[in-house]
C-alpha cells in the first residue's frame, strides 16, 4: 500500500482492517520461519496508521479509544506478532503527550505523522527480586544526560528508529526517547519464546550513551498520581488477545466447512451439520465476541476519562473505574485466546495438527502473549472494586 498518510479517522480503521486480511496471509509462514516484518511495519508506519492516537492539537488524527481498540484488534488478527511489534508505538504516543515538555511533543508527535517508527519499548528488567524493579539509570553529566542500563522484552526495538526506555533519574523515575542507532545502544535477537516468535520480544544493552535535555522526560509523581497509562496499554493487549481468538474462530469456521470430517457416530454426511461441532463453534464464537464487546465498553469507559484527565489534569476516580472495566476485558481477552485457540482442535480432529497448517500458532501466540500481565490480580480487582468500592492499586498491571 502507497500514497500519502492516512489522517481520516474512519479511514483509519478500514486501512488496519485492509493491512490484517494482508498480514494474515503469510501470519502461518512467517511463524514457521521466524521470517520478521521489518518491511510490513516500516508499511504501517508510513501509511500514517502509527499516528492514529497523535493529538488533533499537534496535526494527528487522534482517533478515539474505540477506534484505536479496533485498529489493534484488525491488525492482531491478521498477525498478532506485527500488531505487538508495531503497536508499541500508542503507548510512547501516551506516555509523551502526558509527560513531554511542548517542544518534545512537536518534535517526536512530528516524526511519527512523518511516517518515522518509534515502535521500540524498552521498559521491562529480568533482575531484581519482583516484576517491575528497575536498575536502568539516567545520570547528569556536564550539559546532557548518560544512560546505563539492560532491558528485556524490548517488543519492537529491533524493527524502530526509536525507542522509549523508562529509568531512574534522581531519586524518581524518567522516560528517554532513544535513537536505536545511537553509539553505545544495542539490540539483540535473543527472543526464544514458543510463541509471538516475531515480535523480536530480546534484549537491548545501554552502555554510556549520550542523551541530550530534549530526550529525557522525568515523571513527576510516579507512583501517587493516577495516570492512564496502565489502563491504556492494558486495552492494548485485551485488543490483542481478542484479534487472536478472533483469528483462531475464523481458522475453526473455514477448518470445519472445507477439511473436517464428520464421525460415523454423528450420523450425518458433514461435520458442519454435527451437532458437536455446531456446538463447540457456538462456544468459540461465544467467547471470542464476548471478549470483543467488553473490550469495546473498556474503551468507551477510559476515553471518558482520559478526556476529564487531560482536561483537568487529574479524575481519579474516572481513571480507576476504567482501569477496572479495562481489566474486566483483558480478564475475558485472556480467557478467549486461549480457550478459543485450543478448541480450534476439537473441529480439526488429528488433521488439524499438521506443521504445514501450522493452527498452533493460534495458542502459541495466546498462550505466550497472556502471560503477559496477571489476570488472577484482575479478577481480585474487579471483585474488590464492586464489593467495597475500593479503586485498584497505580502504577500496577491492573
């Protein structure tokens, strides 16, 4: 796909839509062969859809929460491996139009409606004794900064000119926006996961690199102000896991129609006319839609609150109320992916598990992708939310 960016709202969402039927054509083969999208993602970027959430106020589309949940929701049927990779571009989108000075916001909201990627994600750390202790610092030195640091889980770094990398700074906490070509930064494929196999989900080494005033956002607060960071990245992955569950319905559909054999104990000439299979397919569709229209409410909820947020630069209760309704569609997203992927199974039969189908990749990619945050924390949330009224925790995967 060519031509100019995209900007129409509306456009925005069939063009995901157009790029996921185009991406889920080659989803099987790029998973077997660990084949990475660097062409489909520089495609994405250039074709203005990166820039969907960049604000009206600085020339963006700035579409609405539910038209970003469905853009992430096309794409991640069609390859949910391309949508993570490239979808970590939103929440940098999010973290600098809440924490960038005007000028960061003009310089980097500019690079992404000009078609640049700033897709790399460098926040997550393998040490330390629980998820979330963090060893990356940023330090003054003379006029600018120095950056020193190891991440893991880096989604997206290895196909971004950019990425964001969160440390500590000064007895707080600070978000850097990183060149990865700059001297002392390194980007390594070492991601073995079983599934997202093409997210290049590695690690990225910062060793003594230089950082200009203009790079560096502190986060002021962090920890005691209720932002909607986690609610926002938390839609992200429910969209995600609901495009696999989404995909793995429609392989089940099209399995059952065209390949699936009935059992001679059904008493029917096709396994569409079995009421087994009609039964499961029920279910499967079921879920996968239930996660799809919680997912919908979710983005509803939180692009209220992020309105009153920006307006009043504070609604701690709107946040929270989202980030529970939020956790309501990740909880069933999670659930979808999972169940949905595996049942895909009971339609195939033994037939089904062929390597050159390679349907796997469905769980896989749900299995892995899921693990991702702590749904049992959500439902704890929810739970305590509706009991007592009582907002979840900031600043935690809920």
């Amino acid at each position: 796909m060519s031509g100019p960016p995209v900007r129409d709202r509306a456009a925005l969402v069939e063009l995901s839509a157009e790029f996921g039927r185009r991406f889920a054509t080659g989803a099987a083969a790029r998973d077997l062969e660990r084949r990475m999208p660097f062409e489909e993602i520089s495609e994405l970027a250039r074709s203005g859809l990166l820039a969907a959430r960049v604000p009206a106020a600085y020339g963006g589309p700035e579409v609405s929460m539910g038209e970003f949940a469905r853009i992430v929701v096309n794409l991640s049927k069609g390859d949910p491996n391309i949508a993570q990779s490239a979808a970590a571009t939103f929440p940098n989108v999010e973290k600098i139009r809440i924490y960038g000075s005007e000028a960061q916001k003009r310089r980097y909201f500019g690079l992404l409606l000009d078609g640049r990627r700033l897709n790399g994600n460098a926040a997550a750390e393998r040490g330390g004794t629980r998820i979330g202790d963090m060893a990356t610092r940023i330090v003054s030195d003379g006029g600018g900064y120095r950056l020193d640091g190891r991440k893991y889980y880096t989604t997206g770094s290895l196909f971004a000119e950019f990425t964001l990398v969160t440390a500590l700074l000064e007895g707080g906490r600070a978000a850097a926006v990183v060149p990865v070509d700059r001297a002392g930064v390194t980007v390594v494929d070492d991601w073995d996961g079983m599934g997202q196999r093409t997210t290049a989900s590695g690690t990225m080494i910062f060793e003594n690199v230089r950082l200009d005033e203009g790079e560096v956002m502190p986060i002021p607060d962090y920890g005691r102000r209720r932002t909607y960071e986690g609610a926002f990245a938390q839609l992200l992955h429910s969209a995600l896991d609901t495009g696999i569950a989404l995909a793995a319905l429609e392989d089940a559909v099209a399995y059952g129609r065209t390949h699936a054999r009935p059992l001679p104990e059904a008493g029917v000439g096709r396994a569409v006319e079995d009421p087994y299979v009609q039964y499961t397919v029920g279910e499967m569709a079921v879920l996968a839609h239930g996660a799809e229209a919680l997912v919908g409410r979710a983005a509803a909820v939180l692009d209220e609150a992020v309105r009153l947020f920006h307006r009043d630069g504070a609604a701690d209760r709107p946040l929270g109320e989202a980030s529970v309704a939020v956790a309501e569609a990740k909880f069933a997203a999670s659930e979808a992916s999972v169940r949905v992927s595996e049942m895909l199974y009971r339609i195939g039969g033994a037939s089904a598990t062929s390597r050159a189908l390679n349907l796997d990749r469905h769980w896989r990619n749900a299995r892995t992708h899921t693990t991702h945050d702590p749904v049992a924390y959500k439902a704890k949330a929810i739970g305590n939310f509706y009991l007592t009224g009582a907002l979840p925790p900031i600043n935690t995967k809920i």
